[in-house]
C-alpha cells in the first residue's frame, strides 16, 4: 500500500462488533500488504492477488475492504484464509450503500495472525506483447525477442510484484500508477524463415504500364511456424506488434518492416507482411473474352451463354537471388480450364493458386516467365453474371 | 542543439539503508552515430554507440529526447562487451515525465562498456533527383544522380554514417505520432490521442550558419555511395560521415555516368493522351546502358540538352518516373511536342452483313472502317513512334497496309504499331478494320493476330 497517493485501497478491521452502529466505525490496524501477484494470463482482465496479515480476535470479525480513486470490479473479490482455513470462516460478504467498498464477517475460533490472500480484477493495467526478429542476410532465420508491456493506469501503485503470464517466468516488478515497463520475456534465436512474395489478381493492379509513374509492389512476407523445430511450438505466442530488422553485413542492421500478428497457436504460421518488392513485376492482360451463345428465347434474346476467356500473367524476376512467387487468380462462377501452361492448386471453387519458382535475374536480363490459360465459363444468364472479383 | 541526453545513475547497493543511494556517475556521450533514413516512410533508424561506466550491481540509464521526434517504443540498448555478464532487465517509462526512459541494468563488470543504443526518429527524410544531359544529336545522355537529406528531427546528428534505403517497408504506425504520444504504448482501453503539432524548431541559424560555413571551405572532394541489395531494399552508404544540422539539407552526388544511350520515343495513344503526340526518353537500366548495377530509386530528372560548342544548355522537360529495377526500360514522359505529328483519318466507312430477327429487326451486322495515318518527323533526329489503337470491342479483324513497322496486339481490344522514322521524313499506312456487332458476334472467329 502506498500512502502516498489518495487512490488507494484501505483494508480495516472492526473488531469486537456487538451491534451494527448507524455510522461504521473504520479504524484499528491497517494491514500491510504483503506479497502481491498481477496475473496477465487473460488479455480481456487482469488478476490482481494480494496477501496481507489480518489480526483476528476470537469470534465475529469484521474486515472492510475499501478503495479510492481504482477501479475494482466488487463482484470479483475473493478471500481466501491462508493458515488456517477450517478454523478461520468467511460467514458472508455486505456491500456498503454509496461507497466502494465491502464488509467482510470472518469468524475465528481463536486469536489468529491470519494471512489471507485477497483477489480481485483491476481495471486500466494491461500488457502488450511486442516482438522484434533480426533477420540474418541471407533471409534464412529470424532471432525472435518478444517484450512483455506493462501497462498501469489502474490508479494504485505496486511497490513490488509478481508479474505472471500464462508461460515463462515471473517478472519481479514494481510498477506505479502511470508507469510503462517493458521487459524482455522471450528469446528465440534462429528461427527459421520462408519468404513468401505474393500477387493476388483480385487484389493488385494487372498493367502497370497503364499506371503513371507508380510501382506495383509485391507484398513479401516472413513466415514462421509456432513448432518445436522452429525452437518455439512450447506454448502459444501472443497477438502483437513485430518489427522486423535484418543484419546488413556490417555488423548493423536495417528496419525491414513491421506488421501485427494474431495470436499464433502451436503448430500454426505466423505471417509477418514486412513490405512490397519492386523487383518482381508482373503485367496480366486479358487477351480474350468472347461470347459463345447458348440458348434463346423466342425472342430472340441470349438468355444462356459461355465464354472463350484468355489471360496471360508475365511474371520478370529483375533480382539477383531466386524467388517463389504465390500467384492467386480467380474465376467466378462455373468453369472449365481448356489449358493452362503452369500448374495450379484449386483453393476454392474460383480461387486458383500457382506456386511459381522465379529463377533469378542474368546477364541477358530479367527472368522472365508466362502463365497463359485459356477457360470457359459456362451456362451465364445475361443480368445476372456471377461478381467478377475486382480488377485493375 | 543535443537534444537527446543520457545519464546514467548508479544505485550504490546499501543494505543497512531502506533507500537506495543515487549517484549520479557519467554523462557519456555519442562515440558514434549511424543513421539509416527511409524514403518510404517517415522513419529513420539511429544506432548510436556509447561508452557507459558501469558499476557491479544495479545501474540506471536515463535516456530523455525531448523535443525529437523518437518513437520510444523502439528504444533499444544492447552491450556490445561482456553480453553475457550484463542484462538490461527492463525500460521503464516512469510516470508523469515524459520523454524519458530508464534501464535498470545488472552489471556484473566494473568499467568501461561499451553499448549500442537503437531506435527509431521521425523527421530525417531523403530524396533521389537527377539531371539528365542529351547530346545535340540527342544519342546519348549524361545522368546525374542526387540524393538530398533533409534533417528536420529536432537533434544535430554530427559526423553521422548516413545510409539510406531505397524500397517500400509496411509499417503500422507514423513514427511521428508514436513520437507525440503522452504514454509511449498509450493507455489501456484508449485510442491514442490525435497528432498534435509537430515539434517545435528552436534552432538557432547564427550557430547553425558557422557549421555549415565551416564545411564549405573543406575539401571538396566528391564522396562515393556505396549500393547494396538488402532483401527487397537497396541500402546506399555515403564514403565517411556527415553532419546535418537540424533543420538543414544536404545534397549529394550518388552517380554520375556519360553518355547512356537514349531513344527518342514518341507516343500517340488517342484515349491516353488526347491528340497530341508525347515525349518520352528511353533507356535501360543495364550494362550497356552504362547502367544497371542497382536499381534507380524514383525521383525527379530534369532534361537538357546541349546547345553549341560553348557548352550552352537548353532545358528539355522534366519528368518524375518510379523505382527502376536492374534491367527494366526507363520511360520518362517529357510531355506533348509538336514537332511530331501523327495524323489517324478515316478514310471510308461501310456496313455490311446484316442479320435479322424473328421480328426482321436488324440484329447483327459489321462495320469495316478504312484508316490511313501518317507520321511526320519534323525533327532532324533519329525517332522511335508508338502509336496504340483502341477498338472498343474485342470482336475485330484488321489487314494492314503500307508501312506500318512492327505490329502487335497489347490486349483484346488494343494493338500497337511500332515505327522508325528517319530525320525529316514521312511514313504512311493505312489499315481496314472489320468490328461485328450483334448477332455477328457470334460468327466472329479469334485469329491469332
């Protein structure tokens, strides 16, 4: 407890109550608080345990536990009698009108120096996770730093404190009201990397030539898998900010990029977006799109019809160093592939996806690739075409 | 003016006293610095070194930037001796104060440590321009390329490793506004307050005047950047150091090559470019282009070309263009001329082919229009023409006649005629294009054009 600050928690015992008075009479010892533990394991609450050494006398005791200036959440409080729980009985728990504040009848069936361990949620003390990874030059691995951030503006001071998390050691820490700390809880060198380039046609521009003076990036990212060959896969690793360095080669580094991760249960990836590569260009053009009539009406109106569809991706590769670019095209509603001259995986029934490995740039220039397919797509109604995923 | 401040504060350990003894011991200051600015973002990277005394047991660091503009979450310190013997047990932002950090470090060593102090400030920023010289005969061109700092963070970064970074980096936060935060991670359950003014510039000029005086009158010997390829980004490291005072820019010279062959490229594309015909100025990020060892960052070129033998300049056109990887074509758009001319004419207009309905209304038919065009090269130049057509439809024929150059089709609807022309000359083709509408549509078949 700190008497410092006016937003504190008083804790008061009442002893030898032989009537309810019209004013409660709050005074005698004030029980300082012993150890405390601040429990960050649920992202949405935080736990706060305290233990503190009550002088009990023989018979009904009445404890009252009050706070000012915090936010506690009263249905939370719990109370549990440390050395001796079958003579030491918690009867029943009143709340005070108006005030923050509970009343606590123990009885005992002697005279105890009873330690007991107060729980309860506080509101505005939280924790960040965030994660700084240097990547070796090469791109292989990553050494993985996470930070544990605790943050205090519950109101209440914490001289000294066990900072628990649901993994790794406690910190010991005091924190004051207002007060940021940052610690270092996770440290994971070489963990390997898959870098992945990705180009979604629904989502990046086809021609870039038709762009004035604008680069299309490719997005790049790192992938990490939560699995012990990655020395990680112990425990999940949490949602949070991770910027990502990279070792230049003179024992320095540079900023490569930062993203924010989900939280990655064991056994899932971490994808971390860290920027865009202008050094992979690809230009996609629709070269055919026509009607082939089905069906008429008496009227003469087309009210069925297929197409003949053509698009062609080139895909330059102007780096030094190979790449593996994810392709994802789309094709909506029902269709037939005629050919296609790269391989594909069908994600879902219009998403097709190509693993395309770019060999890298040479003295003749770019690697240069082409994905040429040729679809029809069948059985359209004028009107009422299936939504044709964004484009340019 | 230092800004940035660091002090470090030994907790002497007292046993028989409650309270800790604070000493204040050093105030070290930067041995080194090295700044990595990006282009992309609002963001440079400082690593600076520093020689720390430290004591055996618990040491505090006090590291306070006020008006900078450093993102404290990125505050980092690492021991570059006796790693193993010191830890940085945490970084607290303590209450109340702002811009300030504290390490408490537990050290097991007594002396001199060398540390590494990292992190990331906001206002230091670069650009690439360049200037481009054509020959008279507009054959060749010099390129020159600048890159120009700017510092604007609040701090004097003196005799500082200047290295910039070419390319695209995602980031989720301005490092600004992280800079201007009351918490450094904000508050639990609260959105971050929005940006407020930028930091203000005290700087005095007087001062700030000497030290740039002072560097003019050194010896002015042009300094090399040395390029690299870092992941997707291209690192540039400037020969020695540099020192911007805040507020100050610098321009520097990053490459200089003579004669790169250019092309005198002109294009005429109707829908893009209304009816006049553009400029563009082309060559190759590659070898023989006296180029193409990394790529080019975008900027600005302004465009001249030499007039006489007095050396007498004549300003061409500018253009921005984008990043230019090695091996790419550089095109830079120098704007409408009229000293080209490139004249499309319909010639003849005719429809044919009908098709009827149930109902005998017209329900398909052709159109076949006869174009002529001609190219006229008033320049006494050597020139390179594009000219794009667009139909409109997909469903189309074409036969061509006269000189038409190479020809191709861009995309369903576009083709294109690629034509050289001599100094003062004059080319003319012609072509008929057939286009089906309706029910003709139908009888349409793809031809590889």
């Amino acid at each position: 407890m700190n008497s410092k600050r006016n937003t504190i928690m008083a804790m008061v015992l009442v002893v030898g109550v032989a009537a309810i008075a019209e004013a409660r009479i709050k005074l005698v010892a004030l029980p300082e608080r012993a150890a405390t533990v601040i429990r960050l394991d649920n992202p949405r609450a935080t736990l706060i345990e305290e233990e503190r050494v009550l002088t009990l006398q023989e018979g009904l005791n009445k404890v009252d536990f009050s706070w000012k200036g915090v936010s506690i959440d009263a249905d939370s409080i719990r109370l549990r009698t440390l050395d001796h729980p079958d003579k030491v009985t918690l009867l029943s728990v009143s709340y005070p009108p108006n005030e923050a504040a509970l009343v606590w009848d123990i009885s005992s069936d002697s005279d105890y120096a009873e330690t007991v361990r107060i729980s309860y949620l506080l509101s505005n003390i939280d924790r960040l996770i965030t994660y700084k990874a240097v990547a070796d030059k090469a791109e292989t691995f990553v050494d993985l730093k996470s930070y544990l951030v605790l943050r205090n503006f519950s109101g209440e001071d914490f001289d000294k404190a066990r900072v628990l998390l649901d993994y790794g050691e406690a910190f010991e820490q005091g924190i004051a009201h207002e007060e940021t700390k940052q610690m270092l809880f996770l440290k994971s060198p070489k963990v390997p990397i898959t870098k992945v380039w990705k180009f979604d046609a629904a989502k990046l521009p086809w021609d870039p030539e038709k762009l004035e003076n604008q680069n299309v990036g490719i997005p790049v990212s790192y992938r990490i898998v939560n699995e012990t060959k990655s020395s990680l896969g112990e425990f999940s690793l949490w949602g949070g900010k991770a910027r990502l360095f990279q070792d230049d080669g003179h024992e320095s580094t540079i900023f490569l990029g930062e993203d924010v991760t989900g939280l990655v249960p064991v056994g899932e990836k971490m994808e971390l977006y860290i920027g865009d590569s202008r050094d992979i260009v690809v230009t996609q053009r629709k070269m055919q799109d026509t009607r082939v009539v089905t069906h008429k009406n008496n009227r003469g109106d087309v009210v069925l019809y297929d197409t003949n569809e053509q698009i062609t991706a080139k895909i330059e590769n102007f780096k030094d160093s190979s790449a593996m670019l994810t392709m994802i095209q789309h094709i909506p509603g029902q269709w037939d592939m005629e050919s296609c001259n790269m391989k594909y995986e069908k994600k879902d029934s219009n998403t097709l996806e190509f693993e395309i490995q770019l060999p890298a740039r040479t003295q003749a220039g770019p690697a240069v690739k082409e994905l040429k397919m040729t679809y029809h797509r069948r059985h359209l109604r004028p009107g009422r075409e299936p939504q044709t995923p964004v484009r340019r | 003016m230092k800004r940035i401040a660091i002090v470090l504060l030994i907790i002497v350990a007292t046993t028989d006293v409650g309270r800790a003894k604070v000493d204040l011991v050093t105030l070290p200051s930067r041995d080194t610095v090295q700044l990595t600015i990006y282009n992309s973002a609002d963001m440079t990277l400082v690593r600076e070194s520093r020689a720390l005394t430290l004591k055996n047991g618990e040491n505090k660091l006090q590291f306070s930037w006020a008006n900078t503009l450093i993102d404290p979450t990125s505050l980092e310190m690492l021991p570059q001796a006796n790693a193993d013997k010191i830890d940085i047990a945490d970084l607290t932002y303590p209450p109340r104060v702002r811009n300030l950090g504290l390490w408490n470090i537990e050290s097991g060593v007594n002396g001199k440590v060398p540390v590494e102090i990292t992190y990331l400030t906001s206002g230091l920023s670069w650009r690439a321009f360049y200037m481009g010289t054509l020959t008279e005969n507009e054959k060749t061109m010099q390129l020159k390329g600048y890159v120009v700092v700017t510092n604007n963070s609040g701090e004097d970064y003196e005799n500082a490793q200047t290295r910039l970074i070419v390319g695209k980096v995602h980031i989720l936060d301005q490092i600004a506004e992280l800079a201007r935060r009351q918490y450094p991670y904000g508050r639990p359950g609260q959105v971050p307050p929005p940006p407020a003014m930028p930091a203000p510039q005290e700087e005095s000029r007087s001062r700030a005047r000497v030290t740039m005086e002072k560097l003019a009158t050194m010896p002015s010997i042009a300094k090399e950047v040395k390029k690299e390829g870092l992941s997707e980004y291209f690192l540039y490291t400037i020969e020695g150091t540099e020192t911007i005072p805040n507020g100050w820019s610098k321009r520097l010279l990053s490459f200089n090559v003579d004669q790169v062959p250019v092309i005198n490229l002109y294009k005429y594309e109707e829908e893009r470019y209304g009816p006049s015909v553009v400029r563009f100025l082309s060559f190759k990020n590659d070898k023989e282009h006296k180029l193409g060892e990394t790529p080019i960052p975008g900027g600005m070129l302004k465009v001249y070309r030499g007039v006489g033998d007095q050396g007498h300049l004549s300003y061409t056109g500018q253009s921005s263009f984008k990043y230019i990887p090695v091996d790419e074509d550089v095109e830079l758009n120098l704007g409408p001329v009229a000293n080209l001319v490139v004249e499309p004419k319909l010639m003849d207009f005719k429809t044919e082919n009908y098709r009827f309905d149930r109902r005998d209304n017209v329900s398909g038919w052709d159109e076949i229009r006869t174009f002529k065009i001609e190219v006229r090269n008033t320049r006494d130049i050597n020139v390179k023409v594009e000219i794009k057509r667009n139909f409109n439809t997909q469903y189309w024929d074409i036969d061509n006649n006269g000189d038409f150059g190479s020809f191709e089709k861009v995309d369903l609807d576009t083709i294109k005629f690629t034509l050289d022309l001599q100094p003062r000359s004059t080319k003319k083709f012609g072509y008929i294009l057939r286009t089906y509408h309706g029910v003709r549509q139908e009888d349409w078949t793809s031809t590889e054009q």
